[in-house]
C-alpha cells in the first residue's frame, strides 16, 4: 500500500478521503515528485509547502485552508512535523476563513415550488433534511431501524458512526415527512431492485439488501435537487469568479433555513445541538430529556413545514398593531366629543334652570 492511501485509511467519510486524494495529487504534482520517495530526498518541506500556498493565493480562504489542513496531516502521518507558528503564519497570509460562495436560504413557498417537481423519494429525503437540519451525508447513512415512527413527533437516530464529529444525537422530522417517508418505504424495494438492475459498475454493485432508508450518495442526491431546481426555474447562480458553477439555492441551503426559522420557537441551544453542533450536545442532553426535546420541536415544527406550511404573515403583525393604535386614538377622539356634547348639554340645563328661577 503507498503512503497516500496508508493516509487515507485515517478517514472514513468517503468526501473527506476523495478531497485528500485530490489535494495531495496537486501537490505532488505541482512539486513534480513522487510521494513514495518525497520523504527521502532531504526535501526542505518548509519552502515547499510556502510555494505551493503561494499558488493557491487566489483561491477562497476555505478552499485555501482545507489544502493545508491535509498536506499538514499528511506530513505528519510520515513523521515530518513543522512548527505550528509556520502554519499560523500561512494561514494569516489569507484574510477571512469563511467560504465566499454565495447563497439563498430559501422560503417556504420556494421549496413547495422546488419539491412539487419530485416524486415520493425526492420529498421524503429532503422534507427529512429541512425539517431535521440534519447533513445530506448523514441522511445518506441512515438505516430503517434508526427511525422510530413510535414515537411523536417521529424521531431518528443518528449512530456516531453517520456524524461528522463522531457523536450520537437525536433528530426529530414534521408530520408532512413522516408522511411521505412512510410513503417512500413502500416504494424502496421496487426502487433498488431497478438499481441493481442497471448497477454494472465493478466494485460499486448495489443489493437489494442495503438497509438504508435512502439507498444513494450525497452526488445522487444532488443530481436530484439540481433536477428540480432547473424545473422549478430556480437557476440563478453563485456569481463569484473563484467558485464552480452552484445553484444559489441547494441542498445546504436546507440547513442554513432551519438554523435561521428554529430558534425562535427552540432557543439556539437546542437548535445547534440537533443539528449536530458539537459544542452544544452534551449540555442540551444533560438539561433536557427526549420527552422534552420533543415537545419542544414540536412547537416549532411549523417553521419547518413546506407543504403546511402557516400562512405567509410577513407584515400582518405590523399592520394589526397599526391598526390597533388608530383604534385607541378614534376611541379617545369618540370619548373628548362625548364628553364635549355633555359639557354643552349640561350648560344648556343649567342655562334652562337659571331662567326659570328668574320666573
């Protein structure tokens, strides 16, 4: 086995080892050296590592800092550990660490307009990542018996084996996906038998016995969205110069809603940490039971919800309390005439009196 896949045997994500791959192949190549004998040619790794950010100078800074994350790693995985000042110093030569891809977090009415484009399938998996927050990889990962239809709302586990950070966590979905994932069920058999069917890849055959509740990868699940964003007529693009060609609005998009609609009714705590947030789990958990957590999603669900969805009451609010005020000022304008028409009816009586007291 060569030294890169004795490093890639590190990773199990199958992204972040075809991301490595493609990075450590454009460094070497940029070197123009073999990796099996970099390591015993007295390299200086300090220069050849400066030259090489220097060729990325244009890139994003995320791009930018995830090609020095991997070739550090892969140094050190072959011993050669260089000071952590000279990556500190590479990384400040790139300002922001931030992605600059532009994007959209969609509203409600845009993902009933996108996802009415697709069948039971494509509903049921991304009716179950906007209204889970959850990542399109671990969606990927999970298996039949991790949903609990059981329980309400449904509930779904997510093994720490399926998680980018290596911890277990609980996610809850709308009853709208509930719906259309029991839907999808029925029709999983017949969908990977076809799969295998025209599955003649060596190495990459599908079974008919795969136990996951969506039986494609993240690229097929992709293909899907971009399928029914071009129907929808969703195309406009991310206009940045260094990017690839992305949709504005796209699968992480998803994501992105649900953290900025959930907090409102879940509080921030509870909304990182059923996304998956490392920071947050362990202190949401140790606070708050299932029970609670689901009563609590529960009461923001609608927030989530694309075909029941609420009404869109955007300024309704505002105008109801307009409204309220000019009430209150008619009312006091009502109550000065009354009182002025009483103050006049109570002279003329008493005008009325004082005349017939002079009879």
């Amino acid at each position: 086995m060569n030294k890169i896949d004795e490093f890639l045997n590190n990773f199990e994500s199958k992204y972040t080892v075809y991301t490595y791959r493609n990075i450590l192949k454009q460094y070497f190549d940029y070197l123009q050296t073999d990796p099996e004998e970099y390591f015993n040619n007295g390299n200086d790794y300090e220069k050849d590592v400066q030259q090489y950010a220097q060729r990325l100078k244009n890139r994003p800074p995320k791009t930018f800092g995830v090609h020095l994350t991997g070739i550090k790693m892969f140094l050190m995985e072959n011993k050669v550990e260089l000071p952590q000042l000279f990556w500190r110093k590479l990384i400040r030569r790139k300002k922001g660490t931030r992605s600059v891809i532009e994007d959209d977090v969609p509203t409600l009415q845009q993902l009933k307009a996108i996802l009415t484009h697709g069948g039971a399938k494509e509903r049921a998996f991304y009716l179950t990542l906007a209204s889970s927050g959850m990542r399109i990889g671990e969606a990927c990962k999970i298996k039949v018996n991790d949903v609990d239809f059981k329980a309400v709302p449904t509930r779904i586990s997510i093994r720490a084996e399926y998680t980018k950070t290596g911890n277990k966590r609980y996610v809850f979905i709308s009853n709208e996906a509930t719906e259309v994932l029991r839907e999808w069920l029925k029709q999983r058999s017949e969908y990977l038998e076809r799969a295998v069917r025209k599955s003649n890849i060596p190495g990459q055959s599908k079974s008919t016995n795969d136990p996951r509740v969506f039986p494609f990868s993240p690229p097929i699940a992709r293909s899907m969205w971009n399928r029914m964003i071009e129907d929808a007529g969703y195309t406009e693009t991310d206009k940045t110069p260094t990017s690839k060609k992305r949709y504005r609005i796209h699968p992480h998009s998803l994501r992105k809603m649900f953290r900025s609609k959930m907090p409102k009714e879940l509080g921030i705590d509870i909304t990182e940490a059923l996304m998956g947030h490392e920071g947050y789990l362990t202190d949401v958990y140790r606070r708050y039971t299932l029970e609670e957590l689901a009563e609590t999603y529960m009461k923001g669900m609608h927030l989530v919800s694309i075909f029941e969805a609420q009404p869109d009451l955007t300024g309704v609010h505002d105008a109801m309390n307009q409204l309220t005020t000019e009430n209150k000022g008619l009312q006091k304008q009502l109550n000065d005439l009354r009182m002025e028409l009483l103050e006049v009816k109570l002279k003329q009586v008493q005008e009325l009196q004082r005349k017939e007291n002079h009879l």
